[in-house]
C-alpha cells in the first residue's frame, strides 16, 4: 500500500460510545461500528475517523487514535434539515477519507453515496436490520408510505461498493430480492473474563421502539411474580409509546424499569442476569446477543434466531414467536441447573469463537485494503 487508508463510519448517535455523558442514544449498530473503529485504530495502516451528529461537543474530540468530528444537528424543522444537509455534505469533504461507512436506515446513506459517487471515494455500507434486506419493505414504505427516509436511503444503498450483512439469512435475502452480492461478518466485540456473580434477574435491554415488543417482557414478568425482572429501556423518537411502556412496567411490583444506562455501565447488569430474554419481531444480529453472551448469560429468543444460530449451538431457548413456550422456556432455564450451565458455557464460547473482533477485524481489514487498492489500481 502506498500509504495510510483513511476510514469514516458515519454514524450519527455513535457519540455515546466515546462519551457516555451524552445525550445521543445508542443501539446495536452503533457500538458494532465503535468496535470495528477501535480495533482498527491500533493499525498504522488506517486513519480512522467518525462522522457523528452535533451534541454540543467540540468540532473534533480524539478517543484512542480515532477523530470523532462534529456533523449535523439532529433539530427537526425544512430549514434545518437544508442546514443539516449542507453541513453534513462539508464535513464529508473535510474529512476526505478514501472510504466512507454507513449502516443505518437513514437519509444520510443516500447523502453520503451521492458524496462518494461525485468525488469517486468508496461506499460500504453494514446491514443492521433485516428491513435493509428485502426490497419489498423499503418499497412498500417508499411507495405506502411516502418515506422520503426509505427513499434516500433506497438511492444511496442500490449504488454502494460493498455490502456486508451479519448472516446468511440476509445474505440470501438480499440476493434474492435486489439481486446484490454480500458479505457475512458477524457483530464482533472485544471479549472478557467469565466471572461467577451471583446471578439474580432476568434482563431485557432495547430502545423504545414498538417492533421491540417490551409489553411483552411485562406481561412475562406478572407470569414470574417471585422472579426479579429488569427492563433497561432509553428513549427512541416515539416519546408517546416510551410512557406507555413506562406507566405499565411501574404497575408490576417484581420488574424495575431503568429508562437507559450509560454503555459502559451496560455491561454490569449482563452479568448480574440469569436470562436476556429477546421480544423483538424483526432483527438483524442483535447487539444485546453479543453482550449478553461475553457475559455467559443464555440467551430467551421469542421471534429473532437468525440461521437457527441459538438453537443449532444451544446457547439459549427459541420460543418459535409463542408466548406460552416463552414462558415454559423461561421456565426450564431457571429451574433446570444442568440446562442453564450448559447453555452459559455454549454461549461464551460461541462468542469466542464467531464474534471476537480480534478475528472478525482479520476480515475488514481484507474488505477495505481490497477496495481501496481496486482505486488506486483504476486510477493509475
């Protein structure tokens, strides 16, 4: 290589990876990006930057080699989002890096392609959900709905340079309904000692989002009333139904409601937990697996096993979206010790092998050096 790669993940809330005391709220994506930056960073070969929106923090803050450079406001009016675009479009020039990174379904995809596209630099982009998959949805919103956000992001997706999805699921998915190649790289995560902590709650951790079911964690929770439940719930955009939520998780006297953490306070209560139960109706990989699994803690799926991962390495119960095998599930993990132990070990040591970053940064690396000499070779 002739000389350093440049790299920006563009990821607007990924701010409180670095600084916890920030208001932008995180998910999955989020800290898989921060992930694959920090690992990264430790190569001379790459200049990591990330693109983040503004939270009242410097223009450029430094976090362990990677620049975290301030974009847009996320202030939601026409003239702002003019201004957001505009300012968006310059850091993006300022930056200059050779390749640009995206992940989320958003508007900034298709913004961000149309930067790549007029100044020849390369787009990859990371599937985090399964709506990112299959054409049908997008259109559906596109065309239904009348989502300028579907849109973009649809504009944007359908001229990036590589896609990477997080199973094979997706991958198959992706092929058959936009007809587009991809690459399968599991959500990685930096790995830790397995401690023995008293375990004493059941645990369920996501954003406010209605396609996450947490009304289904509720009324799990009444169905164990001498069990302990923690539901860690930070707000998403729909304000409305994050009170919903709140209002009936205070009505059931065996289940704490936490509306979010700092992530780097997370970690804690995986480890305190007997089970991370998972309601969600549609996901890619989630994040909380990976985490819940570094922890050694089994893994309770109601509707998300993608490539019938929990079941064919047995690091949890899948509950086929049925809530009385959710319960009966739930059930046997408490009170069958031989099945718990097993379960735990399973899932640490699926963690270990097919999601430590170490291993999983082996295969980014070979994407961007790839793409990034296929330029230099096209522009010599």
């Amino acid at each position: 290589m002739i000389r350093k790669i440049k790299i920006c993940f563009v990821q607007a809330f990924a701010y409180a990876v670095f600084n916890p005391n920030s208001s932008a709220k995180i998910g999955g994506a989020e800290v898989d990006l921060c992930n694959i930056a920090i690992e990264l960073s430790k190569d001379r070969k790459f200049d990591v930057y990330f693109l983040v929106a503004d939270f009242g923090q410097d223009d450029l803050e430094i976090y362990n080699n990677i620049k975290v450079v301030k974009g847009h406001s996320q202030e939601k009016s026409f003239v702002n989002y003019f201004n957001a675009f505009i300012k968006f479009y310059r850091r993006l020039v300022q930056i200059n890096a050779d390749i640009y990174f995206t992940a989320n379904l958003s508007k900034y995809v298709g913004f961000t392609n149309l930067y790549c596209k007029l100044t020849g630099k390369i787009h990859i982009h990371r599937t985090e959900h399964q709506h990112q998959v299959n054409k049908k949805i997008i259109l559906e919103h596109i065309i239904k709905r009348l989502s300028s956000r579907y849109l973009l992001f649809l504009l944007g997706y359908i001229n990036v340079d590589h896609i990477v999805v997080q199973n094979e699921e997706d991958r198959d998915m992706l092929k058959k309904t936009f007809n587009y190649p991809s690459t399968v790289i599991r959500n990685s995560y930096f790995l830790q000692k397995i401690n023995n902590n008293k375990r004493d709650s059941i645990l369920w951790v996501a954003r406010s989002e209605v396609w996450k079911r947490p009304e289904i964690f509720i009324k799990l929770a009444r169905e164990f009333p001498d069990e302990k439940f923690m539901m860690i719930m930070p707000l998403a955009k729909n304000k409305r139904f994050f009170e919903k939520i709140k209002k009936e998780a205070k009505k059931v006297n065996n289940l704490k409601f936490i509306p979010g953490v700092p992530f780097s306070d997370v970690g804690e209560y995986y480890k305190d937990a007997k089970v991370f139960v998972n309601t969600s109706l549609a996901e890619g990989f989630p994040n909380s697996f990976n985490q819940a699994m570094n922890s050694s803690t089994p893994l309770l799926s109601l509707n998300i096993n993608p490539d019938n991962f929990i079941t064919k390495n047995q690091v949890g119960l899948y509950c086929h979206n049925d809530f009385e095998e959710l319960k009966k599930n739930l059930a046997q993990l408490l009170n069958n010790r031989e099945l718990w132990n097993s379960c735990s070990k399973n899932a640490y040591n699926y963690v270990y092998n097919e999601m430590n970053i170490e291993k999983s940064i082996i295969k980014w690396k070979k994407i961007f050096i790839y793409l990034f000499e296929k330029k230099i070779k096209r522009k010599i």
